[in-house]
C-alpha cells in the first residue's frame, strides 16, 4: 500500500465494512434467514429437526425427516436506526436519518431420506452481513455515508443415523462476500480552506469456504439434545479506492489498491428441545459466536501535509453469548404455536462502538405460527423484535480531528418471515 501521500489531512477507514441482509444477532450473524426459526429467537435451533432448514442450525437433523421434503422462505428486516449527535461533535451537516432501510432476504433449503441411515440435503442462505445508508450529508459522512456486506451460503450436506439415539451430520459451506461502501472525504481539514467534500467508494466480491457439522442424542422419547459447530470462513476483498474529488492528495488516493480481510466467526450451539406431553414443547439453546477474531482486522490511511501512515486496525471485538428460550403448542391438529425469547451480548463495548459498525447487546422477542395446509403442506408466519436501545457512540480521526459523537436512540430492528414446506 503507498505510504507517502502529501497535502492536507484525510483520514479512511475500512472496517468491516457494513451490510446487506441482515440483522444484529450478537454482531453479524443471523438467525432470521426466512425459516420458522425466526419464531422462536433461535431457542432449540441445533435440536428441533422439525424440517430441511435444519441444515442450516444443524445438520444431523436431516436424519428426522422422511422423504424428500422442500422449504423455501422470504423475509423483510426494517427498523430504526437513528443517530442523535451532542455536542461533542465537531462536523457541521444533518442528523444521520434512519440508516436501516428495509432489507428483503430469502432461503432454500431440500433434503432427501436415503434409506434408513443415509439423508442428504442442500441449503442456500445469507446469514452473515449488516447494511447501513445514512443521508449523504450527515455530520458523521467522514466516517461512514451507507454501506453493505454480505454473505450467500450454499451448504450441500449429508446426515448419517446410526440408531434411535445418535444422529451425525455435516455440510460444506462455501461462502460468496459482497462488500460495499461509500465514505466521504474531508478536503477542508481544520478549516483550513473552503472546499466541497470529496468522496471514495470501494467495492468487491470473494468466496470463502468453511464446514457446518453436528450432532443430535436423544436419551429418550421427546427430547432431543444438539450440539453444532460452524468453521471460521476468510473473506479477503481488495480493491482500487474509486475517488471523487480534485487536488494532489485526492488524485494519489484515487486507484489506491486496499486489502481488507474479513474472518466470518466460528459458533458453537447447543440446544435441547423437550416435548412435555403431545402439545407443550419447551426449547432452549446456548450460542457461542468467536468475533475477537473477526476483530482484529482493518484498515486506516491517515495523511497530512509532511507524509503519511497506514495502520491495521484491533477493533477489539470480543466473542459474544446468546441464551434463548422458547415453546411451541400445538393449538390444533392443523396449527402449531411458537414463541421465543433471546438475549445476545455485544461484540463491542460502549468506548469501542462505530457508526460504521454499531452493534450492542440486545434483546429479542419472537412469535410465529405453522399450518399444515394439508398432510404434505405447511405454511408458517414468524415474527421477531430486536431491542438494541441506546447506543453511544464517540469516535475520532487521529490527525484531522473530525470527531462524531452521540448516541443512536432507541434503535430495533423487526423481521416478518413467511415460509412453506413441502414434503413427497
């Protein structure tokens, strides 16, 4: 990366830049992903194996399902995200507007029973990414003005059960990242001069591969207990900055080839569901997701007029937690209850928290319903409220001195999916 760049002070930082479908779910991983899960905030997903969108929670539950059965799922994610600047804040511009638009997602998932051991299956999901679009104009445009990152899994799978009570399973998980982002840059730096700002965008794509693997024991009739694990995928993007802008530091900026690697964390989850008699189920899951690692990556190009430095940057991302409890009950023959709820902690603490990135522990309450349509169909409607609250925010740039500083008010984010399954 070039390291001397002259004229005035600028500063760009490139990390982890934000998303495309996609909730906050302890960073950016999902557990809404257009299935009957999303009812349910995640409470028994390793053990439930209630239908093929158990490739994605847990593999080994294909060897629950008889047949060849299909589930294919849509999903929208709206909410509030809006930033309340203090006066701390030493831009001049707007407030941030609602930075969450509303994001369409979808699923797929179909799994085959191949006698009474073998089942295999297929999955295509996006469960990792976040998306942002803040007004152009805001007072925090220097650090971020709208951004997406996204990943599309595609996850063939095979599951093997060996009697009652054991049941393995596990899938190849290849990845495909999308990156985007577009940040404004400050061509008046301490006021210095009385110039427009200028502007870099940077984009790219790379595919990344890791492995979905599982197992479910049930010691008894009615309960089963889960355990999966999902690898670490690398994600690396690089990409010419697209600037926008005249003078000599904005022209050596532009075409500035920048590296920035991603690591998409391991999980870990373990689950139990525990049916009560034939109507009451009680669900739970503990889920470990490894963000320190994906953390420690990114990048920032201070410059000024003597000289330039590049530097990579920790954002001290720590793993997070999530417990979540749920039930279902079966009203009707015909009509299956669930309900969910979550909490997740933050991968970030308050000090360490971005506009770019601004993520925090949270809260999560869901609700859905199944109707089987008839002996082969099923229709299910789920609906899940992520509570994130308030969360502050001051960050500053080292040389410039541009600081943004406040909080994000009251910030949620909703999921309404609607999926059916079929079975042959």
């Amino acid at each position: 990366m070039q390291s001397r760049l002259p004229e005035y002070a600028l500063s760009l930082t490139l990390l982890s830049m934000c998303c495309a479908q996609q909730a906050y779910a302890g960073g950016l991983m999902l557990y809404e992903i257009g299935t009957d899960n999303a009812g349910l905030a995640n409470a028994g997903a390793a053990a439930r194996a209630q239908g093929p969108s158990t490739i994605a929670s847990n593999p080994a539950g294909m060897s629950y399902l008889k047949g060849t059965q299909i589930t294919g799922g849509l999903q929208v994610l709206y909410g509030d995200l809006t930033f309340d600047r203090d006066s701390g804040s030493n831009v001049s511009g707007s407030g941030s507007g609602n930075g969450l638009d509303p994001i369409p997602g979808g699923s797929f998932f179909i799994s085959h029973e191949l006698d009474d051991h073998w089942s295999v299956g297929f999955g295509t999901y996006g469960d990792f990414g976040l998306a942002f679009n803040y007004d152009n104009d805001w007072s925090g445009r220097y650090f971020a003005q709208n951004g997406s990152i996204a990943g599309l899994s595609l996850v063939p799978s095979v599951a093997y059960r060996f009697n009652d009570q054991w049941s393995v399973g596990a899938g190849v998980k290849a990845m495909y990242g999308m990156l985007q982002a577009q940040t404004a840059i400050d061509r008046s730096p301490f006021g210095f001069a009385d110039r427009g700002d200028g502007q870099f965008k940077y984009e790219d794509t790379d595919w990344g591969y890791g492995a979905n693997v599982g197992v479910i024991y049930a010691p008894g009739a009615g309960t089963r207990i889960g355990l999966a694990y999902t690898s670490q995928i690398d994600l690396n993007f690089e990409d010419r900055l697209n600037v926008k802008g005249n003078g000599p530091a904005l022209d050596r900026l532009n075409g500035l080839n920048t590296d920035l690697s991603m690591q998409v964390p391991q999980t870990l989850t373990l689950s139990l569901f525990q049916a009560l008699d034939q109507q009451w189920a009680l669900l739970a899951s503990v889920n470990w997701q490894d963000w320190s690692e994906f953390g420690d990556v990114g990048v920032q190009v201070d410059t000024s007029a003597v000289g330039a430095q590049s530097t990579t940057i920790d954002a001290h991302y720590k793993d997070t937690w999530q417990l979540a409890l749920g039930a279902q009950y079966q009203a009707t023959a015909q009509l299956l209850w669930n309900v969910g709820l979550a909490y997740d902690s933050s991968a970030v603490s308050d000090s360490d928290r971005t506009v770019t990135v601004p993520m925090a522990e949270s809260w999560r309450i869901a609700t859905g319903a199944t109707y089987a349509v008839d002996k082969d169909t099923d229709v299910n409607v789920s609906w899940a409220m992520v509570w994130l609250g308030d969360m502050p925010v001051d960050q500053s740039k080292s040389i410039s001195g541009n600081r943004i500083s406040g909080q994000f008010d009251n910030a949620w984010i909703q999921a309404v999916t609607g999926n059916m399954t079929w079975r042959f």
